[in-house]
C-alpha cells in the first residue's frame, strides 16, 4: 500500500540570511565610507585667510624658479640627484630664513577642518597665496593628536610624539601626552604637527629608528624600507629646512629610509627635526608650481593640509 508523502512548506530562513547578510555588508560598506570617504566638515572658514601671502604688489622682491628673496623673506631651493640606476636617490632641500615667524602658517584643504576633506597641496597653496608650501600631518585621517593652526585649537585628544613651531622662530618636538592644547598655546605655540616620528634630538639623529611603526586608523603601520618622505628641521630661529624626498619609481628615485632621511636633517645643521606624511602625499610647492615629481608620476595626492610659507 502506498503512502502519500507529506508535502513541506517553502521555508523563509535561507532569504532571512540572505538579507541579513547583505544589509551588515551596507552597513559595513556604509560605515567604512563614512569614515575614509564622506566629508564630516566640523569648522567652515577655519582659518583666517584674510592676511596671507606676501607676494604682492606691495612686496619688493626677487625671485627664480628655485630662489625668492625679499625683506622678509629667504627661501633657496636646491635638488640633488645621488646614486645610480635603481639606487638613484632624488630630494629637494628648501632653506627658509625668515624675518618674522609669522610667515610660517597653516591651511586647511577648502578652509575646513574636519575628516575627508582633501586637495592638491599645489590647490591649498595657491587658494592661500603661498609662496612655499609643503604637505602637512594629513591630520584629517586621524581622530586623536594635538591640533593647532595659527594660533587657533582646533584638537586636543594627545597620543603620539608631536611637533611645535612658536612665536620666538624656534620649533621644539615634544610629547602630546605631557600637555594640552591650552598650555601650548599660552606658552606661544602657533602651529603643531602630529605624525612623527621625530627623526633628529639635540642635532643628532634619533636612534632606532628602523623599528618605528606609526599609529593610524588601520592599526600600527611600518614606517620602514625606502619610501617618499616629507620632513622639516630647525638650524636657528627662524631659520628652517623642509625636505621632500621622491621614491617609488626606480631609476629616477626609490626614496629614502628613515635613518637616511634623519642623517641628512643632521647633515643640513639642523638641531631638530620631525617626519611628516610621506608617501603620494609627499609635496614641495614653490611660486605656482610642484617642485618635485610625486611618485615620479608628477600627479598629486589629495592631503588635508600644508605647511607654508606667505
């Protein structure tokens, strides 16, 4: 005798699954876009952009394509070529004396501080009117660091080894931890920089340096091997050396490590010195043109400031 099957009924738990699986990959995607990739402006107009630049109708200067002097001004730029085939070392030495600290400023990407938002350095610098300009820490990929831009706290979360330029000409590598914005700013601090690592103590190099990792979003990251380079040393007060380094592109440049890139602060006369953002970010502008050749491509990467001179 035969029997008659049951029949089943359609489950609904593989499409449950289903759409549970793709909404937490939205929400992934959602989140991780939010993070690296949506604007978060937190200051509109963050700067005062009112005063900067000195290269006008109003300044007595001279200047080439590698030189700028005026009264209160001295900027000679110089590029050196070292080694040979897939050792070929290219950089770029900027001597920068000034009169008045004050021509050392900052600026933010579209004039707001807050994360993801980027231009070219070259864009940075000519919407402020720079006469020299440098990538910056890139301070809108992290959430923590010391912030202060000309004079103005716009972050006080400290959490690494930071830099500090001061009213008087001098510039002093510091640690986050030890302070607060506040305090630097009462003790004359005009402008910090969070990424490190500091490269050069007391004129001499810093040591260990082939074990630095650098803290970022993603974790603890390897700063070592031959790599773009981005960095800025003090001689006296007032008087400076800014260092871009090209790499990655064999035979024209494969960058420098990081003990080679604090050798040369130590070489320069500089009695500190600090890292900043390197990699494609790696920057050295000069009256309306990119000194230097990003990852031996010439093509810029977006960062969310610059160090100038205006």
């Amino acid at each position: 005798m035969q029997t008659e099957k049951t029949a089943r009924k359609p489950t609904k738990k593989p499409f449950i699954i289903l759409s549970l699986a793709l909404m937490l990959i939205a929400l992934l995607l959602y989140m991780a876009a939010d993070r690296y990739l949506i604007k978060h402006v937190k200051v509109e107009n963050a700067l005062d952009t009112t005063e900067t630049g000195t290269e006008d109708s109003q300044t007595d200067y001279t200047a080439d394509d590698w030189n700028y002097t005026s009264d209160t001004v001295s900027i000679q730029i110089k590029k050196v070529a070292a080694g040979t085939g897939s050792d070929t070392i290219t950089y770029y030495i900027a001597d920068v004396i000034l009169k008045d600290s004050a021509s050392l400023k900052s600026a933010f990407a579209d004039n707001k501080f807050g994360q993801n938002i980027i231009e070219y350095t070259s864009e940075i610098a000519e919407d402020n009117h720079a006469i020299f300009a440098i990538n910056g820490d890139y301070y809108g990929f992290r959430e923590d660091g010391i912030v202060i831009r000309n004079g103005t706290v716009f972050r006080d979360s400290p959490a690494r080894t930071g830099l500090a330029f001061y009213t008087d000409g001098t510039m002093k590598i510091y640690d986050e931890t030890d302070t607060s914005a506040q305090e630097l700013v009462d003790a004359g601090v005009t402008q910090t920089l969070s990424f490190g690592p500091a490269l050069v103590t007391g004129s001499a190099a810093v040591t260990n340096l082939g074990k630095v990792e650098i803290d970022t979003n993603f974790g603890n990251h390897s700063m070592q091997g031959s790599n773009p380079r981005t960095g800025v040393g003090i001689i006296s007060p007032n008087h400076y050396a800014f260092a871009v380094v090209d790499g990655r592109s064999s035979g024209y440049s494969k960058g420098m490590s990081l003990e080679e890139f604090a050798d040369l602060f130590v070489s320069l006369g500089c009695t500190e010195a600090y890292n900043l953002d390197g990699g494609g970010s790696s920057t050295m502008y000069f009256m309306g043109r990119v000194v230097n050749n990003p990852l031996g491509k010439g093509k810029e990467r977006g960062v969310s400031d610059i160090l100038y001179i205006g």
